[in-house]
C-alpha cells in the first residue's frame, strides 16, 4: 500500500482540504493553513480542530497528513525584523500543527542572507530549538526539507541538515522531509541505482535515527545541478519514472508519507493523473519500460498540462 497523496487546498475552511483528499483516494496529504505569502496567521476554533480531526478519521481514516510551513519565515536570517516575524509564526504554525495532529509541519531551512553558513546554521537552530522545545499538545515532528540550492539557501546538502538536528538536539521531535526535484536541481544523480543508493544513505545518516519521515514527489522542469525550484508532472521532467518506481519499491519507505506537489490549476485533472502514475509504478515489478501502454498513456495526457 502506498501512503501516495496531494497538497490540497483549505479554500470553504481547513475541513474541506479532507474532503478534497478523499475524494480522489489520497492515503495522505498536506496543506497549508493559511496562505504561504502572508504573514497574517487565522485563529482556528477547538470546534474547527475537531472538525477537522474527526473528519480524518471519519473519511480518510486517519491517513498521516503534513503541514508546509509558510514560505516566508526564515530562521536563518540576520535581519532583526525577520527574525521576530519568523519566530512569531513559525510558533503559531507548530502549535496548531499539534493541535489537528499533524505528523509533520515541513519546514525550509531558510536563507542566510548572504552571511557565513555557519552562523546561518547556528540562528536556524537557534530558534527552531526554541519552538520545539515547548510544551505541545500533540506529537507533530518539525520536518527539515532539503532545497534546491538557489542563492543563499541552507539545506542543499546532508551535512548542513545533520548540522541543524545536532545543533537542535532534540530526535524525538526534528525529522526530515525529502523532495525529489529538489535533490536533482541542487546537484544529486538520482536516476540509477548506485546514485540513487548513495544519496538516499547520506540523507539517512543527515536524519534523526536515519529515518526519513516523509517525501514530497516531485519531478524535475530543469536539468540536474540546476539550482531551479521547478517542479513538473510525475514522468515528463528531468528526473523521469525509474526514480519513483525505485522509491515506491524500497522497503525502508512502505510507511512513509509519500504527497505530490505537482503543477495543477482548480477544477484540471493533473492529480489524479499524477496519482494514476504513482500507484501504476508501485504496482509494476520491474523497472518502467517505454513500452508499458498503462503507463505511457498517463503520462502522455499529463504531458497536456506541461508547465511551459
């Protein structure tokens, strides 16, 4: 069984997100629980959180669920400003995060701002450990993802993600969060089986008792070592099916919160096509072939809703 699902609105209220991942057979999913380019934060009634944890239960019974912290905070900043508002936030995000029993709240490591990584990692630690190390209601772990490697951004390698879980110290409540098209922008040769193998172990030994505790699937629009943050559809991109085939095959990762942050627009079917791929390729026992007409006919159609 594959724990395979979507990033999924809360547009109508975050108890409609539930219903959006049932109806297209989600096994998991994520959110964001208000929009991810603002700083203004919604308060959620206990009869809003319960809702929405009684409509887990009820209609996707209790399928693991992530939350995708707002893009603008930044915890490795040295601006004064960010530093308050970042800090403001990212602890509304992991109190509510723990109140609707979210496995994880995936966060960015952030930027430094063009200072020295060192410091960065250290301010990044700094204030994740203060968030963390409060008191919680539930058993949500905050989430490192890796990124791309554009600019300044910290989290492009395994060392630089272990340095913020060393420096955090706290096992039992950090974990990581992999994204595929992140790993092959920010440099790493994913598509055969001795790259796949040697990324895959250095980002275990980057993780908290060398587990991985969710993926984001993505594929990629640019080419490796790209430094983009471009994700496409399952299949059409740089990366291409045999990766996901692997991964959905790894025995390590049966239990592992797989979603799709894929393109889509309201009311297209990029979703359940993309999904159609992920199961397609969990079913097949060996490698993907070109010749595979199930397979070759999902992506064909998800080629019509290529980024341009």
């Amino acid at each position: 069984m594959v724990m395979a699902g979507v990033h999924v609105s809360i547009a109508g209220g975050i108890s409609e997100s539930v219903s959006r991942a049932s109806r297209i057979d989600c096994s998991s999913f994520q959110i964001f629980t208000h929009s991810s380019r603002t700083w203004d934060f919604p308060e959620f009634t206990d009869q809003e959180v319960e809702e929405f944890r009684s409509r887990c239960l009820s209609e996707l019974s209790g399928a693991p669920f992530l939350i995708h912290a707002s893009y603008l905070i930044n915890v490795a900043t040295p601006r004064p400003d960010l530093i308050l508002k970042s800090s403001i936030t990212l602890n509304l995000e992991w109190e509510l995060a723990n109140r609707l029993g979210a496995l994880g709240l995936v966060l960015h490591p952030g930027s430094s701002g063009g200072a020295p990584i060192g410091e960065a990692l250290e301010r990044a630690s700094e204030m994740i450990s203060s968030v963390v190390e409060k008191k919680s209601s539930g058993k949500t772990k905050l989430l490192i993802e890796n990124t791309a490697g554009a600019g300044h951004t910290l989290g492009r390698s395994p060392e630089e993600i272990a340095r913020i879980m060393e420096l955090v110290g706290q096992p039992e409540k950090m974990g990581v969060c992999l994204d595929s098209c992140h790993l092959l922008a920010s440099g790493y040769e994913i598509r055969n089986e001795s790259g796949y193998l040697e990324t895959i172990s250095r980002f275990l030994d980057a993780a908290p008792k060398r587990k991985v505790d969710a993926f984001h699937l993505n594929d990629a629009y640019a080419a490796l070592g790209s430094a983009k943050d471009r994700h496409t559809h399952i299949g059409i991109g740089h990366i291409g099916p045999w990766f996901f085939w692997r991964l959905l095959h790894d025995q390590r990762f049966f239990d592992t919160p797989m979603v799709l942050e894929t393109p889509k627009k309201e009311g297209t079917p990029e979703d359940i096509l993309n999904l159609a791929v992920i199961r397609r390729l969990a079913e097949m026992e060996n490698p993907p072939e070109k010749n595979d007409p199930v397979l070759g006919n999902l992506i064909d159609q998800l080629r019509e809703f290529a980024p341009k």
